[in-house]
C-alpha cells in the first residue's frame, strides 16, 4: 500500500483534535442558546408581550443551526473511540461505555425528541407547556454534558476502578465513586458555565452587530441586554469554578499546572506570577520574561507566600513512580508554549467579556440608553461573538494537552490506545475528508445565520416597528 | 456465558430492531422524495411526515452503540476499527442527512432548498445500504488476529453476500417509509404510496433467494444453527409476502408491522446465527465470543439497573410524542400552512 512514511498515531491523535474542536465549537453554543432561549420564552410565558416570542424563535433558529451541526459531528466522537482508537476502548470499555449508554438513554433522547416536538408545537400546545418543552431540552443537553465528562474524568484522575489481572484492562468497582470524582465536578461546572457563556455573548454579540447598524433597535437592545445579564452571572460562576479547579490540578496534575505556567524550577517563596515568557522548552528557560510578585502564590493558595513545584522536579517523580511499569523512555514534557499561552488567552480573554459585558449593560439602562451611540461599544462586542469560541478551545487544549502522555493517567499511554488495525493512509484520508467537511459545514452554517440574522424580526413574519420611542412623542408622554 | 452477557447481547439486538423499524422510515421517506412525490412542495409534505421524530430515532443507533461499548466493549472495539472506512462513509451520510432538514429550511435560494433534498435523498439511500453491508460482513469469517484485530480486505468488505444485504436494508427502508408515509398522509400521495411499496416487493423475492444461497457460500449459518436459520429465513419470506397483500389491499397498519417485523427476523436471524460468538475467525481459536468481549459483571448489573430505570421513563415520552403529533397531512392543509409562514 502507499507509504507516505507516516504513522498512524500522529494522524489519529490530528483527527481526535480536529473533530473534538470542531464538536466543541457548537456543543457549547447549543447548550449556551438554549439557555438563553429557554429564558425567552420563559419571558413570554409571564410577560405575554409578543415582542419576547419573536425573539424565542428568532434566536432559535440560530441555535436550531447550531444543533444541527452539533449533533452531527457527535456522532463522529461516539464512532471515532471504536474507529481509531481500539485498543483505549477495550482498555476503557467497562468504564467509559455505562456514561456513553447512560448519556445517550438520559440525554440524547430527552433534547432530540423534545426539540421535535418544540419545532412543530407552537400552535398546539399551551404557551407554558411549550416553554417547558424547550426547557427540557437545555436538561437533556446539560445532562449530556455531565455523562461525558464523567468519561472524561475518569481519564484525568481515575477513581473506583481495579486493573484486571487476567486481560490488564481497567475495571469498574464502585459506579458511585464515578460520580463522586472531585475532578468531574470542577470540570463540569467550568465547561457548564462556559457554555452559558458562548451562548450568552453569541445572543449579545449578534445583537450588538444589528445595534450597530442600526436595525430593530428596540427588539435587539432587549436582546443583548438578556444576552449580557446571562453572561455576566455566567462569569462569575466560570470564575469561581475555574478557581477551584486551579486549586484541584496543583495537588492532582502538578505537571499540568507547572506548564500552564511555565515553570521549569521550584519557584521562590513567594512565588512570582509570569504574565508573558517565550518558553525555551529545549533548554528548560523562560526568555522575555514579565512576572509580577506574590501573584502566583495568591492565585495557587490564595495567601501571600507559598511556592509551586516546577516541572524538573515533577518529571524526576513522575519517572520515578512509572519508570517500573511503562519504562525509561516515556515522555512527560509537556508542550509548554501551547499551554503557556492557550491558558492565557482564555484568562485574557475571558475578563474582556466580562468587562464588555458591564459596559454593555451600563451603556444600555433604562434610566439613560444612549447605546446607539456607542458604535465602538457595540462594535466590540460584536466582535466579542467569536471570543467564547477562543476561549473554550483554548480551556480544551489545556485540560486535554495537559495529559500528555496519557489518555487514561497514569494508567495507560496515547501510544498504546491506538488501533493495530488501521492503516496510516486510511486514517489520512479520514482526515482529509473531515477537514473539507468541517469547512462545508462551518460556510453554510455562518452564511444562514448571518442571513437570518440580518433579515431580522421581519424575516419570521413579525411586522411590528422595533424603532426605538423617540422621548418626545406623544406615545412616550402617554405612558 | 452469563445470563446478563446474554441479555446484553439480545438488548443490542433489539436496539437496532428499533433504530431500523423507526429510522429505516426516516430514510425510506427521504428516498421517496424521488419516487413518491413530483414536486418541491410534495418533497417537502413528506419530510414534514418524520421533521419532529427522526432525531430522536437516530439516537437509537447511537443507543446501540452506546451499549455495545459499555456492554461488549471487545465487540465494539474490533468491528469498528476493523470495517474502518465503511463505518466512515455511514457517518459522512448520517452527518449529511442530519443537517439537510434544517439546512433545507434555511438556504437562502430555490437552488440551495432543492440541492439539500438532494443532499437528503442521497444520503438516505447510502446509510440503509452501507448499514446492510456492515450486517452482512460481520458475519462472515474475517481475518481476525489473537488480539481480536480485523484485518480487512476489500473483498471482505465488499463481496456478493454484503451487496445483496445493503440491497436489501435498502429495499427494506424504502418498503417501511412508504407503508409510514400511506400512514401519515391524505390523498393521491397516500394511495400512490401503498401501490409503490406493492410494486416495488417484487424486488425482494430475488433478492431474499441470493441471500439464502450466499449464506451457505459466504457463512457458517446452516452448519451450526441450521433450525434456527430456516425457520427464520422462512419467516423472512412469509413476512415478505404478508406485506405485499397488506399493501395491495390497502391495509396500511397491517403493511407496516409487517414492515417492520421484516427488520426484526433479519436482524433475530444475524443475531442468532452468529451467537454464542460476536465475531468469527477464519483461524477458529480466534474467533471472539461473547464472554470474552463483555464487560465486568459489575458493569453489566449497573447498566442492568441504569436499563430497567430509565427506558420506561424514555420511552413514555418518545410514544407521547408521536402519539400527540399524529395526524394525517393533506397537501391542501400544508400548502395552507406553508402560505401562513411555517417554515417547517
């Protein structure tokens, strides 16, 4: 067969990592809109103005899309463990399948089934039943979220299993102990949040490009203020949970926290925090380096001294503790630069959106919304639509680069997870064809929602004016 | 074997009953948008027969595999890494079929609208098919290794047994999309549907008697289930027959429990004739059986447990929601609601 003089680990591992990112782009934003939709029409249910239920079916084409395109590319994951990485799925399958089934038996069937049934019911049913409808699909969704990331945890940090002396396969010994890893907790409220997020500022974000030019104002600045205020709440809960899960990964995966900071030796009591270096990952050296002091110790014990393991050390234990069953020759350098500054990006990033979020809210208050005029405000955060997906790919490449070498830690390394079975040329081809899928479906699915978008209200039937009240008209004094 | 290994592998069995019964529909309509229906309006009217449900339908594939992975982890692995690329090729159609309903609404042009039924129709005839050349190979001996890799060739993958069983998943969708769409509809569509599947059984005689001579080339079935076999093969084509005269005659819930009892014996006679082994070797000693690719009798009692919890509570409202849409579509109606604006 042809040789390209390629293996097929390094295009299995690009696979996983294209088809991962590319699923975590609309899995987030699904669970995020729905959120924000949920609350909509949740809106119109108390409320009855039907300004809110055209805003329902407004965002929820948008995130009708998103679905779409979300669930799709699910698939590939589901059939993707089997596909290319055999022998992770014996080693894991008394594990990681009861989510996988539970995941698909819980959640799967709750939001496709009721988002059937939210699609086709607005005439049928009750303005609250339906609403309820589309509340159970943002469980269904958020359920989902739970079941895989239980999998997801037990990669990290495994709990409540033995190892079977007979085929050397891990195996099950207490379902609850599953459930109980800290690490999935921390986890799942982090992405939680950071869904709630994605779909917050991509509702704020859109409605912010249509204030700029000024189109629907009224509908749009009620839109992005519902947007924002979800946002900002979901902030501080991404915050705190991304503080705890800090605080978790110093104790359980110190070499993961060291390169998300680039720290090679034990740092100094109290320990600096670098806020930019150029990492030499040959030498073990930070270059152009700006630190500020105490930083470090306050964001890793939250007190004023205290240093942090650096990776020499933590490697010299690491071999230490595997070198008798994997071997000498195993790898635990981690690509510093990528994690280094994917954790930055996301902090950065992350705090611009929460300021975006409270200039927003501020310029738009009823008291005195001169938001029209702000055009660098709502400019800004339409540009801060794209941020959440930044951000999240970036948490991603951090929680999963950050295992390096293992796919299940400490038990089990990337290399011996791989199929025997599949050629490199195969696996290649797979690749070449995602790719150009992904691209396929990333045009269509932005040109329909910029179409959407951009029609606005109007485009659902709604002939309502959503100008804003001129203050001196006669309506405004009426009221 | 245990009594969990083996009702784990009968779950799997009867999940992929569901998911061919419910979703099989699915793609018998999207493929009868050709057949059926002679304009954009039409193709739309019968798409609208399964917009709320085939999602949810799919997810008893995923379901499927689900289980298996959690149940017979050792199954999972092998088949799937092993029929790599044709496994690859039902998602590229699963993944295409799956966007074309919204992205059908949501094209801007004419153009755009008709090219994603297109996208539709196509991909609902490869997913059935490429289904049913996956049933049919991985029942065949394969060239398995000690660590229970398959090592495919083409011919493995694509011979005479696996053509004819893609052929007739494939029929098999189409007959059940129709006997749904007779179901679901009012009017000439309605009628036209019961006498298109009537027609269109012709196909599955010819087909039926291949496949029961290539079971004895290309499977060890007669040799070690012969009974089995035959009775179920002769259900096979009792069924057949029951449902072209329900079809002709016009009785339409008759035509589609036949329908759909055609993809449970198919499924009961792979499922059968392949136990008490998931896969089968050509060197016999590395043949995998059931025992040997199961989870922990832990997992199986814990998944028993999540089972016997949570499929009443799914399945009360899967029913409702069909049940509490079921109603017959005229194309008078859904003209009337295309013109109210229902994009749907």
């Amino acid at each position: 067969m042809l040789n390209l003089g390629l293996s097929v680990l390094p295009l299995a591992r690009f696979q996983f990592e294209m088809t991962t990112i590319f699923h975590f782009f609309f899995v987030p934003m699904s669970i995020g809109l729905v959120l924000v939709v949920a609350i909509m029409e949740t809106l119109y249910v108390i409320k009855k103005d039907p300004m809110y239920k055209t805003m329902t079916k407004f965002w929820g084409r948008i995130f009708l899309l998103s679905f779409a395109v979300g669930v799709v590319t699910g698939l590939i994951q589901e059939f993707q463990f089997g596909m290319n990485w055999s022998e992770y799925s014996r080693f894991m399958g008394d594990i990681f399948g009861a989510p996988l089934a539970i995941e698909a038996l819980l959640a799967f069937f709750m939001e496709s089934t009721f988002i059937g049934v939210w699609m086709f019911t607005w005439d049928k049913l009750k303005p609250a039943w339906h609403a309820l409808t589309i509340w159970l699909v943002f469980l269904g969704s958020s359920i989902s979220a739970l079941w895989i990331l239980a999998a997801n945890s037990f990669m990290q940090h495994p709990v409540g299993y033995k190892i079977n002396a007979a085929t050397g396969h891990v195996q099950m010994t207490s379902f609850s102990a599953l459930l109980k890893n800290q690490q999935l907790w921390y986890e799942f409220s982090h992405v939680i949040f950071g869904a709630f997020i994605t779909g917050a500022f991509i509702v704020a974000g859109l409605s912010a490009i249509m204030l700029f030019r000024n189109k629907s104002p009224k509908f749009f600045r009620k839109s992005m203020r519902i947007g924002l205020i979800i946002g900002l709440f979901a902030c501080v809960g991404s915050f705190l949970s991304g503080d705890m899960q800090t605080q978790y990964l110093i104790k359980e995966q110190p070499m993961k926290f060291a390169a998300t900071e680039g720290i090679y030796k034990n740092t100094d009591n109290p320990a600096p925090w670098t806020v930019f270096q150029i990492t030499n990952e040959k030498d073990h050296k930070g270059e152009f380096k700006i630190e500020v002091p105490y930083m470090l110790s306050v964001l890793s014990y939250h007190k004023l001294s205290g240093s942090v393991t650096g990776m020499d050390q933590t490697n010299k234990a690491l071999h230490k503790k595997y070198n008798k069953k994997f071997g000498k020759n195993m790898n635990y350098n981690l690509p510093v630069n990528t994690l280094f500054f994917a954790f930055r990006i996301m902090s950065a990033g992350f705090g611009a959106l929460a300021g975006l979020a409270i200039l927003g809210l501020w310029f738009s208050r009823k008291k005195k919304d001169t938001i029209l005029k702000q055009k660098w405000l709502t400019l800004l955060l339409g540009i801060a639509t794209f941020g959440p997906f930044i951000i999240n790919s970036c948490g991603w490449l951090v929680t999963e680069l950050g295992r390096d070498p293992w796919v299940v830690y400490g038990l089990l390394p990337i290399a011996a997870a791989v199929s025997p079975s599949t050629s490199a040329t195969s696996v290649l081809f797979t690749n070449i064809v995602y790719f150009l899928l992904f691209t396929t479906l990333g045009f269509f699915m932005i040109m329909y929602a910029k179409h959407f978008l951009f029609e606005g209200p109007e485009g659902l039937g709604d002939k309502t004016n959503y100008d804003l009240e001129d203050p001196f008209s006669k309506e405004a004094f009426e009221k | 074997m245990s009594f969990l290994q083996l009702l784990w592998y009968a779950v799997i069995g009867l999940l992929f009953i569901i998911f061919l019964v419910l979703d099989g529909a699915d793609f018998g309509v999207g493929m009868a948008t050709r057949f059926l229906a002679s304009n954009y309006t039409e193709r739309k009217l019968l798409l609208r027969t399964i917009g709320p449900h085939w999602d949810g339908n799919e997810v008893f594939l995923v379901t499927a595999g689900g289980a298996m992975f959690a149940s017979l982890p050792g199954w999972y692995a092998s088949l799937f890494s092993g029929f790599y690329l044709l496994l690859f090729f039902v998602l590229i159609a699963l993944i295409f079929r799956g966007v074309s309903f919204e992205f059908s609404d949501a094209a801007l042009t004419e153009k755009g609208k008709r090219g994603w039924l297109w996208v539709n129709f196509i991909s609902c005839l490869f997913i059935p098919f490429l289904l049913g050349m996956l049933f049919t190979d991985m029942i065949q001996p394969l060239p398995i290794d000690a660590g229970g890799n398959i090592f495919v060739s083409f011919y493995n993958v694509v011979n005479p047994l696996s053509i004819l069983g893609g052929l007739c998943i494939t029929a098999v969708s189409l007959y059940q999309g129709l006997n749904y769409i007779a179901l679901r509809t009012e009017g000439l569509i309605r009628y036209h549907a019961s006498r298109l599947a009537d027609n269109l059984y012709w196909i599955a005689y010819p087909v039926e008697v291949l496949i029961v001579i290539a079971l004895y080339f290309q499977t060890n079935f007669y040799e070690r289930h012969l009974v089995a076999t035959l009775v179920f093969l002769v259900l096979i084509v009792a069924v057949t027959v029951w449902g072209q005269i329900a079809a002709a005659t016009d009785k339409e819930i008759q035509a589609i429990i036949a329908s759909s009892s055609l993809f449970a014996v198919i499924v009961m006679l792979i499922f059968t004739g392949l136990f008490p082994y998931v896969l089968i070797a050509n060197n016999p000693a590395h043949s995998l059986l059931i025992k040997e690719v199961s989870s922990s009798p832990y997992t199986l009692v814990i998944m028993t447990i999540v089972l016997v919890i949570l499929l009443p509570i799914m399945l009360a409202y899967f029913i409702w929601s069909y049940v509490s849409q079921w109603h017959r579509i005229s194309l008078e109606e859904f003209k009337k609601d295309l013109d109210n604006g229902e994009t749907y």
